[in-house]
C-alpha cells in the first residue's frame, strides 16, 4: 500500500522522538487503558494532536493515507484525492467522479472511504474529533498489526454512531465532534471510514459525511513504567498526532 503523505508527531510542548517508520507493526491488547489513558487535556499521558498541513517538523514519523471500497468488495483501491480543509481537517475523494460539498469529506455515499494512519510503534486510539460534518457521522474504526489492501485483513474494533443519543460522541470547546472509543487494543496501523456496511446494518450507510480534524492515541504498550510490550498484559502512556506536510495525492 502506497504511503501518501509523511507527517511529523510533535508534542505541544516538546517534541517526542521515536524510531524511523517501520515496514511491520504490532497488534495486541492493551493494559488498563481506562488507567492509562484517556483523560484528555487533563491528562498527561494522553494529549491531543491535531492533523493539520502545515506546522513544524518533528523526529518522529507516521504516515496518512486514503483509501476506498466498492459495494461487496473488501478490497482497498488508492483514493482519488486526500485533502485538507483547514479548521476543518482531512476529506477524501474516491474517484474522479466526486463531486463538491459534501462528497469531498470522509463519506460512504457510493463508495466506502477511509483514512489510514500508519505508527511506527503501537498506540491505542482514543477519540478523534471531526472538523465538519454534513447529514450523519457514524464511523467504522479497523486496526491491524501490519497494512493490508483487504479489509479481511483488520481487526474490525468498533462502529461509533453520531445519533445514538449522544452517548459515544461530545463536542468540544471550539465546537467541533469528538468521538469516544471504548477499544482495549494496541495497534500500528489504524482504518477510520464513514461507517461501513461490511460492520454495520445497512440502515446506518449512505448519508455520513464528515472530516477528520484530529485524533488522541495512547503509546507505550507495554508494563506500566517499562514501555515493553508483553502478551496479555500492557500499558499505555500517551501521544498524540500532528500531521505535516502536503495536501493531497492524485492516482498517477
């Protein structure tokens, strides 16, 4: 799978070094996440990031790509276009054939979207907030230890749903829909698509549209206070991602 756009990870108040991107990935369990993870602002160990264009360099490297699958395919094709919006976050077009507002967002309308984030080490995603949203949000969330142009290659995590009484999603101080996840999992490479009717009932698909403006993941899966990773029994400490660099990528 293509990588398409290299971003930097970069603390709000330092810059976090990690290894170069490696070419495999882990997928396990995470420990305690509840413990470890998830508070937010108010908590250390879990800061948020945002995906934006532009922004200062940092040392540790992840990759964001986007991707699409047709109806009673699981096959993963190259998207036409991943663009960002600013204050709004990134969208994505299948095809040529997509036209403006709103098929220009991360959208199920036809064809089914997706945003891949690539780590170069394990996190545990945490909320991601979206930047702009036309008709409904429902989104499907895919991890896996290593990238694959088949969904049957993911771990299907879970289906968060925008109108289900406000239960899994919140809104910020600036506005903007964050998105809770409830996963106990550590993976390298995540799948964020507008919800997907291989995971969900088809009575949930065909009007969700929406732009990913950022994400809060946790790191360090492994014993609390080692960073190691052992089966069945892993911690987390936080980063978060802030995407640098380039607009969008056209199919060649």
């Amino acid at each position: 799978m293509k990588k398409l756009l290299t971003t930097a990870l970069v603390s709000m108040a330092a810059v976090i070094s990690l290894p170069a991107m490696a070419t495999g990935g882990s997928y396990y369990t995470a420990y305690n996440k509840s413990t470890h993870c998830g508070g937010g602002s108010t908590e250390p160990s879990c800061p948020t990031y945002n995906l934006t264009d532009a922004g200062s360099s940092g040392n540790a490297l992840v990759s964001l790509d986007a991707y699409y699958n047709t109806s009673g395919s699981s096959t993963l094709n190259d998207a036409y276009s991943m663009t960002y919006y600013s204050g709004s976050g990134y969208g994505v077009k299948a095809t040529s054939t997509d036209g403006t507002s709103p098929q220009h967002a991360v959208d199920n309308s036809g064809d089914y979207e997706w945003l891949m984030l690539s780590f170069d080490q394990a996190v545990s995603l945490d909320k991601i907030t979206l930047g702009w949203i036309s008709g409904d949000a429902d989104i499907t969330v895919m991890a896996a230890g290593a990238p694959s142009n088949d969904l049957s290659g993911w771990n299907f995590i879970e289906n968060l749903y925008y109108g289900n009484g406000g239960s899994q999603f919140s809104t910020d101080s600036y506005g903007r829909t964050v998105a809770s996840l409830t996963n106990e999992v550590c993976a390298s490479y995540w799948l964020i698509g507008a919800i997907n009717p291989a995971y969900a009932s088809s009575m949930y698909v065909g009007n969700d549209f929406f732009k990913v403006y950022s994400v809060q993941a946790c790191t360090n899966c492994g014993q609390p206070g080692t960073g190691v990773a052992e089966p069945g029994s892993l911690a987390l400490a936080g980063i978060g991602l802030l995407g640098v660099f380039g607009l969008r990528r056209r199919r060649s």
